[in-house]
C-alpha cells in the first residue's frame, strides 16, 4: 500500500510480510500507522524505567480509585436492594427516611461512574506513552481524471437509458414515482386529519354553554346567587355531562366588590347579573387559564405570558401579549326551592381561547 | 523519532497463518472473514488534535447515549395514555384524583417503582445536559470558524439535530400529563392555530380535534421514543460520518498546516481519553439525577383545563420563545373576516428567522468575505472581531429572551414590578444586542493589540532599569529574534503569544513526581534516569543545530 | 397597553371587601403617596441564603440529617378556647391603644388614614394582625408580612372585639386540619383556586405592575383559613358557601403537608421547576464538565 505523503522526509519504504514478521510490534505498529499517513512525531515512555517507584505509585493510586468505583457499585447495589426505604409517606405518618434513597443512590452511581472515568483518562495520562502523531489530511481535491470518469459514467448511463430521447418515458416514470413518494405522506396526513369545527363539540366558536345551562361548581353543585361575597371569585362549569373536562369550559365568576363598575361592551349590557359577571377563563392570548385575579384593582393576569385584562373594562387586555378582551357569558338565574341558581342565558357570543384564522 | 524498546524482544518469526496467541486466533478468524485489517487499522492510526474545547460536542454526544438508556428504562413502565384512572398509588396527596394513565403510570415510576425516579432524573438531567451541551458546542464551532468550507454542511446537520433536541425535549417533558406540561400543550395548539389559512387543521389534526381531546400523548410518545430519535442517532452518525471524513480541525501553531492533523491517534490514547469521559459525562448525570430533584410532577398535579400554576415555565431550551412571546407587543392583523394573531410572530416567525440566519451564516460569510478557501486550522475568536460580534450580539438576544422566559421569578425574587420586567425585555432585546456587538468587537481589536505589542516590544519582565540619563525604563524580554531597533521580527500568525515570563515555557519541565513529597527513587535508578534525560536533551539539542 | 396608575389604593392591604361602600373611596382619596418598601433587602439576602442552603443539601445529602422534625408534626394550630367578655374588654384596650388613630374610635375609620373596619368581622382582623400586616408600619407602604406586634392571645381579643363590635366572618375554632382523607380533595381545590397566584407549591408570585400574591411558607392553619375567608389585599373572598368549612380544612391540610413534604429526588431546588432546573445544568452540571475538559485536555 502506498500514500502520497506531502512529507517526503518522512516517507517510509512499506515493508514485507518477512521484513516485519520479525520487527518489533512497536515497528510494525509505526510502519502501519506510516502506511496510513500517520508520522509519529515524538513517543516517549513516560517511564522508560521499568518499575520505579513513580511508576508503581501512578499504578497503585489509579488502581485504588478503581476499587473506590466498585465499591460505590456495590454500594449502589445494597441501597437499591433496599439497604434504605424508598416507600413515601405524608409528614407524620410515617418514616421520612425515603427522601435517602434516591440521594444515596445518585451519590453512589456518580461515585462509582466518576471513578471508573478518572481512573480511564489518568491510565492514559499517566502510563500511556507521551505521543504526538501528525496525519496527512490528504485534501487535495481528487484528480480531474478520477472526476472525468466519474462524470463520464453517470451521462453514460443516462444515454444508455435514453432519458434525453425518451420524454415520455421520463415524465411517465416521473409521474409515478412522484405519486408514490407522495403517498406516506398522504396516508399519515390523510388518516390524522380533521376537518376543524366538524362534529359534536369540535366547533372553535362554541362551547358546551348554552342557554338555560346549569352554571355549577368544578364539584357538580350549583352556584348560586348568594355563594360569592363581594370580591370573590370562582371557576364554574357548564352543567352538563364533560362540561368539567372540556378544554373551552372553564368560566370565571367574580362577584365585583361595591362600587366597582364594568363598562360593559356594546349589545352585552344585559350579561352582567347583579353584581356577579362571568369571563371565559381560557386567556386569547395562547390559552392558558387567565385566573390571577387581583379583587380590588379588578385586574386579571395570566401567568403563562402575563397578559393582563382590567374587569372594570369588560376584560379589556390592558398589559402584555394578549389583543382580545375575554369573551363575556350572559348570566341569568333560575329559581329552584326557593333559591336563586345561576344558569347561563347562551353561549359566549364569539370564540374562546386564542385567535385564529377563520376568527373574524 | 525515538522507539521505546531498543531491542526488539523478537521470540520468533511472526506469522499470520500460524497464530500462537488466542488473540492471534481470534484475529485471523475474522480476518479471513471480515477482510477489516487495512481499514481498522486506518481508524485506531485516526489523529485526533487535543484541545478541551473540542469535547464539548462530546457530552452532547454521550448524554444521547445515557437519554436512550435511561429513555428505555422508562419505556417499560410508561403508559402513553389519555384514558382515565383514579390514582391509588403511594402519593397520598393525590390518592383518589381523577388523571390520565400517563400521569398515574409517571406517578407508578417515581414513587413504587424501585429506582424508578432516579432514573426519571437522570433521563431529565441528560436531556438538559443534551441540550446545554450541543448549545455551547455551535458556540465553540461559531466562535472558532470551524463551519467554513468545507464544513459548513456538518454545520447545518448540526443545526438540524439543535432544532430536533428542542422538539425531542418538548415531547418528553409532555408526556407526564401534569399541570405544567399541559399547560405547555395548550400553548403549544395555540401557537399552531395561530399559523395563518392552514392553523386550525394543523392543530386539529395534532390533537385529533379540539384541545386536549385524547390523542395527543400517544402521539407524543411515539415521535419521542421512535420518530425522532432514530431521526437524531441518523443524524449524530452522519455529523461523526463527516468529522472522520473530514478530520478534525485544529487551532493555528507551530507545526501545525491546512494539510495535516495532529494530536494523538485514536488508539490507545484518544479512545481512553474519551471513553473515560463518557464515563464522568454519565457521573455528572447521575449524581445531579441522584442530588438534585427534577420535574416533580406530583408537586405540579395531573392536568386540568381549569387549572394553573404562577410561575409556568418550559424547559431551559424552550425558555427563549416563552420569552419572545411574553415580550412580543399585541400586534393581531386582522383582514377581511381573518386574524393573524400576535402568537404568530413571536412562536413562529422569529425561530424561523433564527434558524434560517443561522444556518445561511457560513454561506453568507464566505460570500461576504469572498473566501471560497477550505480551512483546516481554526481562527481564535479575536483575530475575526466582526464574526465575534455577531455571535455576541446573537447569544444576547437569546439571552434577553431566555431571561424574559422567566421574568415573573426574577420579578418576584428581586421584588421588581412584573410590567417593569416585561418594558425591560424589550427595550433590553433592541439595545442590548448591538451593544453587544461593540463591545466586543473591540475586545477583539483591544486583544489582538495587545498581541501585537507583545510581538513587537516582547514581554514585561517587571523588571525597571534606570538609564544613564535618569529615564526609567522596563525591560522587555523579546520573543524571538529582533532587528536593529529592537522590535521583534515575528509575524503575527493567530495563534496565542505568551504574556507573562513564566508562560514562555521551559522545554525540559522538571520531574517531579508525587502528591506530597516527591517521590524518591533507588540511587541506581536515579542514576539511569540521569543518564536517559542527558541523552535526550543531547538529541534534542542536535536536532536543533540539524534544522537551523 | 396601558401602563399602571390604577393600583393606588390597592397597596394599604387592609381594604376590606366587605365593608361600607363609602369608606373605602375615602380611604382611597387618602392614599396617594406610594413609598418603595424599604424593608426588602432582607428579602433579598434571605433568598439568596436559601439558594445557599439549597446547594449545602444538595451536596451533604447523604451526610446532613436535618433536625426541624417540628416543621412536620401537624401544627395544632392556636388552642382555640372560647373567648370572654374579659377577652373582648382586653382587645378594646389593646385596640384603643394600637389601631384607634387610624381605624377610630368605633371602628368608622379616619379619613386619609384607614379603613372602616365594620363589617370585616374578627376573621380578616385576625389574619392582619397575626401575620403582623396591621399595624401598618406607614402610610402607603407595601403591606408585607412582617413579625407580629402581638401575641396570639393578644390578636384573638382583638379580632374578637373588632368581630363584636362589627359583626363579619368569625376567626374559626377548633382543628383545621379536617379529615386526611380529603387531602386529595383539598389538593384539588388548591390547585383549581389557589396555585394560580401563590404557585403549586405555595411560593407566591408578582401580580401586575409590582403588586404580589406572598409565599404560604410561613402560614399557619389559622392565617390560611382566615385569609381564604377574609379575602386580604387583593385576593378574592372565597365564602363558605362557595368553599365549604371542611373544603377550607382540606385545603389547608393539603398546603400544610406540602410545605412539610420532604423532597423524595434528592434537594428542591427551591421547588421552582424549569428555571432552577436550567440553572443548577448550565452552572453546576456544565461547569463540573468544563472543568473535567480542562483536564482532559491539558497537556501532561
């Protein structure tokens, strides 16, 4: 095997099998990494001396950190087969000592891997031989008849197949496969989708309120007229089966303290029910459920990107991302045993949560 | 060039077709097989250059390693489902809430599973470290120039597998079902409704419908456990396909050229170096999964529609588009009975336009600075100031957005107005980033000066002479030989000149040996090593005369 | 956007939600300076001790066994006896001589100073003065906890009197730990009410334009059950016909528990999630490899 080397002072004669079956193996090992293009530049033992003290101390301290590493396995062995309990238990009411288990664990694991690792690279660092080895990168860019041929055979092969000649073979050809590559793609897209707004409970612009829906705690009880005090707020459900799970549901009522007054949007004047008003709770801006609510300035946030509607103008946005005020659900009440219960009196009159294409 | 053994230790003629050793055995079974002794040998000889700044792409590399171990793990006991459970596990706190078996089966890993949250930790922690790990090394390939032709498809393969980590840890972090992934989920459906004409079918054919719906954690799963790992391990072997086809670069010195590599051969050295890292790189993970607790998902709860948390935050490498979003101003278009809306522009457009510069930057600089050369030796960061900048002024803006990501913690923990914060992001996100750049492009002039002086003038020795006349003066140590005046007559090649006295290196470093006290050899033996360090530093000096 | 001027009366803290219409606009004309707090430096640097000792635990985990066994035994919150007439004579004296100049002699309040406290019932005094809110330390200032001025028997009279005189929500009695087997339920309920301001595992976190929901950390049952009652500051009332006595108790017993919880991965990291998280990676878990690169790389 020859190299082209750019280093002709280092170029080395290959050898024979019989020269190098009675070569040393170092010999042979700097011949083969020469007949690769490697020159060793610099090998030095670091300790040319067999046996000296330095020697057997470098030996004998990358050994120990070795049995440290087994005996952190061991030991990550014993604790994991229950040297420590791992069972949890509320505070009181049984042993604490879980919180052990999983340190004691880690620190052994990282013991043992940390040790084995150090004792590797201090092995190559301290008792490998000292080595600098140079390689020829061989860059070059490869030879213009090498790329002729090559050029040569690929219009051959084109020629052969007459792809200059034979249009329609080639747009056929091209019809087909393209089709075909098309059709992973067509399958997985064309069983995944979905025509959005399509089938029950699938509509962007409506929810599970409707008029006369039971307005209900996320426990299933009703709410009614006098649960809230001034100032106070509560997440409610449409009343109906999945109203609680549904993703669009989630309604805020707040009970506005005395003296607090929204200025309510145009055509929603009659929404307001008392001193009790309710917002969709699921933020326009990306979705997260706006529930921050501040009583006494009457400011809602949204902790995901802190948006921030005033109630006081109709959940008006006021700071942050978010453009839409949230949408308003007309309240109503209807009375049951002598009791005032709220229902909604419709759904939110546009869509919830966060904008979209088709929203106007 | 020095052989160890001086005389070979030749027992006997060594024979291929008649192996005496098991190994030899061994050897010629697959040898007459396989047919791989050229080639192995062409990869143990492999040089690789030895520099720390060259295995960080390393603890990428082996974090991957240790998420699909720990990730195989897991896959024995999660259960990628949508469908209702009431819990009845261990966690009293939760004992009898309604949750999905995704949650309740993540529930199952960290508190009955025997090591099972350990492992949940350490998964976590290395795809943290995964992340951080390819983050600082395309800083490193950046700064160093080490995408230029012809590298700069590694570059973009890179890039590619950046993009996939992201969407690779956003799938993972998901699939507990708890109140912080979910609400990332929600985010997530709006940021794809938010695509303008095809927004809502992206969404519903994700999600199988209307938000949350019960598709989407399967879905999740098996992107996350299938899809794109087999795509990023694709990925990782050409980006290392590449590297050995390629070679390494190297840093700019003596005796290093465009036309060679150096450092050491892979076999034994590299390859011990590097497999022993791999096991600190698997140690740093383990204690911190050990240590530190990670995602504790029963604290955050199962998801609810309803419910959520202050302080919602992604993931580290999420972090930046949180922040673009939260800093984003209320910008919805709105035209003929359509919306664009603001999450758009921050989710979507920008990363887009982050990720397109990023990849288009070796393309653009090599058409800028017309330079169609390849380059094998790497450029020190100051030697290229406007480079320099740019990735200053780049890593700012990551880092204003990062830092909005949380502003609402920072807001708390100094007691600074939430509004305050979110002002501060983006005037900080326009102004910060061309400061950037100017500082440090002139870091970069202000270093590479200094070098210059160093070359010019030599080093400062602290040493102060009083001349005849009564100026004072320091004496400086030039670094190699002079002309008539005095001035150094070495060039400037980007490569580090030495500052200081004691960094002018001393070719025969003492040897010393010993932790305490050094270690003291038998007289014989010091007598021989006497006598071997005479003989080298005799060689050295001949070879010295040979080449001048 | 609009930025924030609107907040100006929300900072006194003590502005009860039920109460006369009409005090509260006066109470509102009156507060119109807004001092910076002054008192959180300390804040400050006891949040940067508990990262401190965040990282301690972290790396002694197997060595420290921390004491502090107290934090987890239920609190029985405060011996709850019946309180006299005596009681509520005390509580007038003590009030005479501590709240008087800024809430009047029959509880009317004073203009420019404070609020009316008729109507805000013993449950909303209790929860100011226990926690050391009221008495103020000044106009205007940002209303934080703050060591109390009285002691618990001292507090209890003076929420009785200002609950005698003015009728409102009572300071509950008795446990208020309600049944264990609720605590999912309360969990539930904290996660659906409460978590939204004060965070998952009861840090707290900022409102708009410099406002804050606190951190639980330091909340006993009672401050717990009378602030959820009494609706402090800016946080909502939650009566109880909207969260019921025991839906309270479950509540609470949930938060308590949280905080007393220990940590089953190894330390908390403060218990803030993904920002700590990225924290502890970029400087602990990336600095220990850098270090580790250095070494591997350095020329031996």
């Amino acid at each position: 095997m020859t190299t082209h080397s750019p280093h002709p002072a280092h170029a080395v004669e290959p050898a024979s099998a019989e020269e190098l079956a009675l070569m040393s193996d170092e010999e042979a090992m700097i011949l083969g990494a020469e007949a690769d293009g490697v020159h060793i530049v610099h090998r030095r033992d670091r300790f040319p001396i067999r046996g000296t003290r330095a020697e057997k101390r470098a030996e004998r301290t990358i050994a120990l950190i070795f049995l440290i590493g087994f005996l952190a396995a061991v030991g990550f062995i014993v604790v994991f087969c229950g040297a420590l309990p791992f069972e949890w238990h509320l505070p009181g009411q049984g042993s604490q000592d879980f919180r052990y288990f999983t340190p004691a664990l880690g620190f052994l694991l990282g013991l043992s891997l940390a040790c084995v690792g150090v004792g590797i690279v201090l092995w190559a660092k301290w008792l490998l031989p000292e080595e600098e080895a140079v390689q020829d990168r061989h860059d070059e860019p490869e030879s213009e008849a090498e790329v002729l041929m090559t050029a040569a055979s690929l219009v051959t092969g084109f020629n052969d197949m007459g792809v200059a000649r034979r249009s329609m073979l080639k747009s056929t050809v091209g019809l087909a496969v393209g089709a075909l590559a098309a059709l992973p793609l067509v399958a997985l897209v064309g069983a995944m989708i979905k025509k959005p707004n399509k089938g029950q409970g699938q509509s962007l612009f409506h929810t599970l309120w409707t008029a006369g829906t039971p307005v209900v705690y996320s426990d299933g009880r009703r709410v009614s007229t006098d649960d809230l005090l001034p100032g106070g707020i509560e997440t409610v459900f449409p009343g109906v089966p999945g109203g609680i799970k549904a993703g669009d549901s989630p309604t805020l009522l707040i009970r506005l303290r005395p003296g607090q007054v929204v200025k309510a949007r145009k055509g929603q004047d009659t929404y307001q029910w008392g001193d009790y008003i309710a917002f969709s709770k699921i933020c326009t801006h990306a979705g997260c459920p706006a529930s921050l609510y501040e009583q006494q300035t009457g400011r809602l946030l949204c902790p995901c990107h802190q948006s921030q509607f005033d109630v006081l103008l109709d959940a008006k946005p006021i700071f942050g991302p978010a453009t839409r005020s949230l949408p308003k659900l007309p309240l109503g009440v209807e009375v049951q045993d002598g009791k005032q219960y709220f229902v909604a009196k419709g759904d939110f009159p546009e869509a919830i949560g966060p904008a979209f294409w088709e929203r106007p | 060039m020095t052989t160890l053994n001086e005389a070979p230790t030749v027992k006997g003629a060594r024979r291929f077709d008649k192996p005496r050793t098991p190994q030899g055995k061994a050897g010629k079974f697959f040898e007459e097989r396989l047919g791989l002794a050229g080639g192995l040998r062409k990869q143990l000889n492999k040089v690789f250059p030895d520099h720390w700044s060259f295995m960080m792409g390393e603890i990428a590399l082996y974090s991957f390693i240790i998420l699909i171990l720990t990730g195989t793990f897991l896959t024995f006991f999660f259960d990628a489902s949508m469908a209702e459970v009431r819990y009845d596990g261990s966690y009293v706190p939760l004992q009898g809430v309604e949750m999905s078996r995704a949650y309740a089966s993540t529930l199952h890993i960290s508190f009955d599973v025997r090591g099972g949250l350990i492992l949940r930790q350490i998964h976590h922690w290395a795809a943290l470290l995964f992340m951080a790990a390819m983050t600082i090394h395309m800083f490193r390939v950046f700064f160093t120039g080490a995408f230029r032709k012809p590298r700069e498809l590694n570059w973009l393969i890179g890039l590619g597998l950046i993009t996939l980590g992201l969407v690779e840890g956003f799938a993972g972090y998901s699939l507990p079902d708890d109140l912080l992934s979910g609400t990332g989920l929600r985010i997530a459906e709006a940021i794809m409704q938010s695509i303008p004409v095809i927004g809502t079918w992206v969404a519903f054919l994700a999600f199988g419908g209307k938000f949350p719906g019960t598709e989407i954690i399967g879905r999740l799963y098996i992107v996350h456990v299938l899809l794109v790992p087999g795509i990023l391990a694709g990925l990782i072997g050409a980006h290392m396909a590449l590297l050995i086809k390629q070679k390494h670069t190297e840093f700019p010195g003596p005796g290093k050229s465009e036309h060679t590599v150096s450092g050491e051969r892979m076999y034994p050295t590299y390859a011990a170096k590097a497999g022993g890292f791999f096991f600190i790189v698997f140690a740093v993970c383990a204690a911190l999964g050990g240590l530190a607790q990670i995602n504790p998902i029963w604290l955050y709860g199962p998801y609810n529609t309803a419910q959520v948390s202050a302080g919602s935050q992604p993931d580290f490498y999420i972090g930046f588009l949180d922040g673009s979003t939260r800093l984003f101003p209320s910008w919805e278009i709105r035209l003929w009975h359509h919306t664009i809306p603001a999450l758009f522009w921050p989710t979507i457009v920008l990363p887009g336009i982050l990720f397109t510069l990023a990849g288009a930057y070796p393309f653009l600089e090599a058409k800028l600075t017309k330079d169609r050369a390849k380059h094998h030796l790497l450029q020190r960061p100051r030697d290229v100031p406007v480079r320099t900048g740019l990735g200053a002024m780049a890593i700012t803006f990551y880092g204003v957005l990062l830092l909005s990501g949380g502003n609402d913690l920072i807001a708390k923990a100094f007691d600074i107005s939430l509004n305050a914060m979110t002002w501060a992001g983006r005037i900080g996100m326009l102004l910060a980033p061309p400061l950037a750049y100017v500082i440090a492009y002139k870091a970069c002039i202000g270093l590479q000066r200094h070098d210059r002086e160093v070359l010019e003038h030599g080093i400062e020795t602290g040493i102060i002479k009083r001349l005849p006349n009564g100026e004072f003066i320091e004496i400086h140590q030039p670094l190699g030989a002079v002309d008539d005046h005095g001035h150094g007559l070495l060039e400037y090649a980007g490569t580090p000149v030495p500052k200081k006295m004691n960094k002018l290196g001393n070719p025969q470093t003492a040897r010393v040996k010993g932790f305490f006290r050094p270690v003291r050899e038998k007289a014989e033996i010091e007598a021989e090593l006497a006598a071997l360090e005479q003989a080298e530093a005799e060689r050295a000096a001949s070879q010295r005369e040979l080449t001048d | 956007m609009t930025d924030d001027t609107v907040d100006a009366d929300s900072d006194l803290g003590f502005d009860p939600a039920v109460s006369d219409r009409d005090v509260p606009t006066a109470a509102r004309a009156a507060r119109a300076s807004k001092a910076p707090s002054s008192s959180r430096g300390g804040g400050l640097r006891s949040k940067v001790s508990r990262k401190v000792s965040s990282v301690l635990v972290l790396i002694g985990a197997l060595a420290a066994v921390g004491g502090g066994y107290s934090l987890l035994a239920p609190s029985s919150s405060a011996d709850q006896t019946a309180l006299s007439a005596a009681d509520v004579e005390t509580g007038r004296q003590l009030y005479e001589s501590s709240c008087i100049t800024c809430h009047g002699s029959n509880l009317q309040g004073v203009q420019g100073r404070g609020p009316s406290l008729i109507g805000v019932g013993s449950a909303a005094t209790y929860f100011q003065v226990s926690t050391g809110r009221m008495p103020a330390a000044g106009q205007g200032a940002t209303n934080n906890r703050k060591p109390a001025k009285f002691n618990e028997q001292q507090t209890q009279q003076i929420a009785a009197y200002v609950g005698s005189v003015g009728g409102g929500p009572q300071v509950p009695t008795g446990d208020l730990r309600g049944n264990p087997q609720n605590i999912s339920d309360g969990g539930e309920l904290f996660r659906l009410n409460c978590a939204s301001c004060h965070n998952f595992a009861g840090k707290g976190a900022p409102l708009s334009a410099g406002k804050v929901a606190p951190s639980l950390n330091n909340a006993t049952d009672l401050q717990l059950y009378t602030a959820m009652l009494s609706g402090p500051e800016n946080m909502p009332v939650f009566s109880d016909n909207q969260i019921t006595p025991d839906q309270k108790k479950a509540i609470i017993d949930y938060i308590q528990n949280l905080k007393a919880s220990k940590d089953p991965g190894g330390a908390g990291l403060d218990r803030i999630g993904p920002v700590s998280e990225g924290l502890l990676i970029w400087t602990a878990g990336l600095g220990v490899l850098m270090v580790a690169i250095l070494w591997i790389g350095r020329k031996s």
